[in-house]
C-alpha cells in the first residue's frame, strides 16, 4: 500500500536550469525509449512499459484520447507501490527531477504521484525534445576547433590523450562512438549507443568546455562506425584547420602492429572480410590467409596503402581546410602532444 505523506511542490524548470540542478534525474519513458537514448546518468522508471504504452497508443489511436487516458490510469495503478519504492533508492532525501518525451501527460502524472508522496519535483520543460534542441544548439558554439590529422597509425588518438592531461580541451569523439572508425574500429570496443546517445555524451563533455578556447578534435569522417557526428558540429570540424601528423611508414606499421597484432585471428580475419569490396575478393582472400598465419606485418603494409588513398581522397575533398604537417620519426604521444600545445599557443599568441 502506497503511504501518502504532505504534497510537496512541483516546479517546471527550463533545460538550462534542469541540466544544472544536479538532482538525480528520472526518465519517465518507456524502456525502449530510454535505451535508445537518455540524459546520460538518469535513471529509468517507465510510468508504462514497452507493452503498455503500446497498448495505450493503439487505444488512442482506435477510441480517442479518454479512453487512453482510462487505460493509463488501469495500467498504472497497480505498479505504484514498486514505482514508489524505487523512486525512494534514488533520492534519499526526497528531491527528484523527471521528463518524458515532450514535458506533457507522463511527466505531469509522475510528478503528482512522487509530491503526493512526499518528493519535491522539478520537472523538465518540453521533455527529451527539449533537450535534444538545446544540446545541439549549445554543440553549433564550438567553432574554435583544431584538427589533428594524419594517416592510419600515426597515433592521433593517442596525441589528444596526452593533450587532455596537459589541460586541454580534447573531444575524443572515437571513445564516445565506441569505435575507431576503421572496419577494425569496433576491436576492443563495447557496443556502439545510437547516433542520439553518442551526440548526447558530446554535450555532456562539451559543457564543461569554454567556447572561447579551442578545441581539439581528430580528423574523423562523418560516421565513425554506425554513428553520426551531428550536423552542427560537422559543420564546424570541416571549416577547421590543424596540424597533419607525418610519421615514417616503417613507424606506422610497428605502432598498428602493437595495437591491434593483440586481437585473436578470428576477429582480424573478420574484419578484412568487412573489406572485399574494396579491396577485391583475391587481395581479401590473401590477407586472411597471412592473418590466420600470423603473418600480420605484410597484412598491416597492404592495409596501410589501403588506407592512405581513403584518407588522402578524404583530405582532398576539403579544400576549405587547411593542415600544417608536422613530420615525427616516432610515435611518441606525449613529446607530440606537447609539441603541438606549444606551436598553437605561439601561433595563437602572434595572432593576437
């Protein structure tokens, strides 16, 4: 039985103040809406599950808004109790904020069952669409951006990590897709979130940035794996220019090899499967054969070639941008990282 306490009040808040309020944070959606994509860090506690709110939506559409409201309320009132329950393990002291999809019915009926209870609610303006705007708003700031560049195994994602200890703002958009981008990017990775998510982890890094200073960001294509960059930040990366990293192919080689020579056969072999079309059944065929053998140096060589006309095509295509080489004889992050902090900051500083 549900134990009413004093009603508490229920305050709608802008997304601005809601993201800023720091409370623990209920999605009140569905389960399957809250897996395909959230507020990182909320909490799901579905007023209807996916069955449910299917069941409403058809009711709805068939019977009219009433009669889906009247099956809301059956379907709802039973699970009260639990809902309660669990809303008590994430707030202790009774102070929650909430949204559903677009600020309206859920929201409203969650916020009246938790006050009623005794929780002070805030409640999201406009839902989970509200913040999608908002977000997408905020990353189309980000217009100081520095690219690094270079071809495969040339340590690029390696260089941002140590610019990133070094105090500088580094988007590693590959680390939030979960994917190097390469067909052997998703080795060592979990599975990838969806486009919504991935650009949604973008924000909550880009929110702790200033848009004044600058932002340094690998050169990536548009889709890294199976998700997108979002429009108002890909325009912006395609405007910048930055430094292109040259490193010695020997050097190349033997930085990949110690990547990714790690994985198991079976996943290499996999992965230049994914590549047939490109490089042609025989080719395809040889490079499995030498990769079930360990034989993965030629391989790394022949993939290297592949590669380097994919990113100099790639390169060419952006004549707006433009790269300062910077040649290397090892792949040494940090000494890189540092190198390149230090000619920026100068180049930053003649420019003012």
């Amino acid at each position: 039985m549900v134990i009413q306490h004093c009603r508490r009040m229920i305050k709608p808040l802008t997304v601005t103040d809601f993201i800023a309020l720091g409370q623990p944070v209920l999605d009140v959606r569905s389960p399957g809406e809250y897996s395909e994509s959230h507020i990182p860090g909320s909490f799901n506690l579905p007023l209807l599950d996916d069955a449910d709110r299917a069941k409403v939506g058809k009711t709805y559409k068939d019977l009219g808004q009433e009669a889906a409201i009247a099956l809301g309320y059956q379907l709802v009132n039973p699970l009260r109790e639990a809902m309660l329950s669990k809303a008590n393990t994430f707030s202790q002291d009774k102070t929650i904020s909430l949204y559903c999809a677009r600020g309206g019915l859920r929201s409203a009926k969650m916020a009246a069952f938790l006050s009623e209870n005794g929780f002070q609610v805030y409640v999201l303006k406009g839902g989970y669409k509200s913040y999608r705007r908002h977000i997408l708003a905020e990353i189309s700031q980000f217009t100081n951006i520095v690219i690094v560049a270079g071809h495969t195994g040339c340590g690029k994602t390696e260089v941002l990590q140590e610019m990133e200890k070094l105090g500088a703002q580094v988007l590693d958009l590959e680390s939030l897709a979960h994917h190097k981008g390469s067909a052997f990017g998703g080795l060592g990775h979990p599975e990838q979130p969806s486009t919504s998510q991935f650009q949604n982890r973008i924000f909550e890094v880009l929110r702790r940035f200033s848009p004044a200073l600058p932002l340094w960001v690998e050169n990536e294509s548009v889709k890294i794996g199976r998700v997108c960059i979002p429009e108002e930040l890909w325009e912006n990366m395609c405007n910048a220019g930055g430094y292109e990293l040259v490193l010695p192919v020997d050097e190349r080689v033997k930085f990949i090899l110690e990547g990714y020579g790690k994985f198991d056969t079976e996943s290499l072999v996999m992965c230049i499967r994914n590549l047939a079309r490109r490089l042609g059944d025989e080719d395809m065929r040889r490079l499995c054969q030498m990769t079930a053998e360990r034989d993965l140096e030629p391989v790394v060589r022949r993939l290297i070639a592949y590669y380097d006309k994919s990113y100099d095509h790639h390169v060419s295509g952006r004549d707006c941008q433009i790269f300062v080489k910077m040649p290397f004889e090892k792949v040494k992050p940090l000494e890189i990282a540092a190198f390149l902090l230090s000619c920026h900051s100068g180049k930053s500083t003649n420019n003012q």
